[in-house]
C-alpha cells in the first residue's frame, strides 16, 4: 500500500511545486489545494457508485449465464425427455404443438403469447399404470442428477424453472412410492395423474423461458433445441437445408 501511495501522490506533488514556480502564488496553490480536498469525498462516492454498478451487472451477467447453463443441463437430462413421455398422452397434442412450434425468429412477445396459448387448452393428460410405471422408471434413473440440480443456489433466480423442478421431483416422489400401479383406487390414479399434469404444465413455461433466453444469447444452443423439439412428432437434430 506504501509504495501505491507514494506513486500516486509524487506526481501531484510534484505538479504543485511547478505551479509555485511558475506563479510563484502560494494563495491560489493552496486554494486550489483545499477546492481539490473538498470535492474529494464526492468523487470517492461517484466513483465507488460507478465501480459497484460495474461489479453488478458483471455479476448479473456471469449468474445469467451460469443459470443457463443449468437450465440447458435440465432440459437435456430430465426435461426434454419428459415432455416427449408426457406429449403423448396429452389430449390436446396436436393443439399443443402448433401453438408451442417456435420460429427461429420469435420475440419476447411470440413466447409469451405462446404461453397463454398453450395455457389456454388445459392440461388433460390420458395416463394409466403402464405409463405410470414407464414414467417412474425415466425418473427413477434420472434421481441423482435431480437432487444434485436441488442443491444449486442459482435455482433462486429462476423461478420458472424452480417451479418446474419441483413439480417434478415431487412427481417422482409420488410414483416411486407406489408399488404397483395396477389396482390403485380411481381416486390415486387421479392424483397421480394432476402431479405429472402440473409437472407437464411448468415444464412446457420453462421451456419456453429457456428458449427466449438462448435465442438472446446463444443462436446455435437455440437452433439445435428447435430441431430436437421434444415435442414434435419427429423432431431430429439434422439439418436439412
């Protein structure tokens, strides 16, 4: 710190001293002395304002891209995969795919509208114990990662996909509980059936958060995730022309 002091003060010192000889007016020196000390604070105070406001949106940007990453491992692992399982079973798949068909050129406003769209036509999903069961599996081999993605803390910026998660894993939790599916009560086949309904319904709102968020700021992430849509009938990651 001695030495960083010194180098910054010698030069302003030594800028002083050539004003006295060349003016030869120890008053306006020590005017502009104490001008200089009491603007000081101020300075201090609009630099560090500066400075903290820099180191902010820096930080912003690092979590922002560290979150995006996160939801890419999701949506990769665990979510694209179950909103295909889900997708077909779902009454209103062929409603739902044209709404959800994103374009390469969509805005904020296209995926909102997408949303409510897709909101708009419910949340009937067709389930029995055979998909019960192949549901609990693709879950079941899936656990650890889920858990793992529990224990991030940048899940607290984003609520869409902590909704999501949740409404998964306590899915998961739900159907590994059950022994068997066949001879459950109507009412437990029911219930089983609102927590993936819920779970599909938050998966297809962070996807959609998901995409806006590569379109901004990684166009190739956001091509491939266009042609490897989950839930078009044949969605492929080639590219065709």
């Amino acid at each position: 710190m001695g030495p960083l002091v010194g180098i910054v003060l010698l030069p302003s010192a030594l800028l002083y001293l050539l004003h006295f000889a060349l003016f030869r007016d120890a008053r306006n020196v020590g005017f502009y002395t104490l001008m200089d000390l009491a603007f000081l604070p101020v300075q201090a105070i609009l630099v560090s304002a500066v400075l903290e406001a820099f180191l902010s949106r820096r930080e912003a940007a690092a979590r922002t891209k560290k979150l995006g990453m996160v939801s890419g491992a999701f949506f990769s692992e665990v979510g694209d995969g179950l909103l295909a399982l889900l997708s077909r079973r779902d009454a209103a798949a062929a409603a739902r795919r044209g709404v959800l068909r994103v374009g390469v050129a969509w805005r904020k406003a296209e995926f909102e509208a997408a949303a409510r769209a897709s909101a708009a036509l419910g949340e009937a999903l067709e389930l029995g114990p055979a998909e019960f069961r192949e549901l609990g599996d693709f879950l079941a081999a899936r656990r650890d990662f889920l858990l793992r993605l529990l224990e991030n803390p940048l899940l607290l910026d984003h609520e869409a996909l902590t909704d999501a998660l949740m409404a998964v894993f306590h899915a998961h939790d739900e159907l590994r509980l059950r022994s068997g599916f066949e001879g459950l009560p109507d009412s437990d086949l029911a219930h089983l059936g609102k927590d993936l309904e819920r779970a599909y319904v938050a998966l297809v709102k962070a996807r959609l958060l998901h995409l806006a968020a590569l379109k901004a700021g990684y166009p190739f992430l956001y091509s491939l995730a266009l042609r490897a849509d989950p839930l078009a009938e044949a969605g492929e990651p080639l590219v065709r022309d």
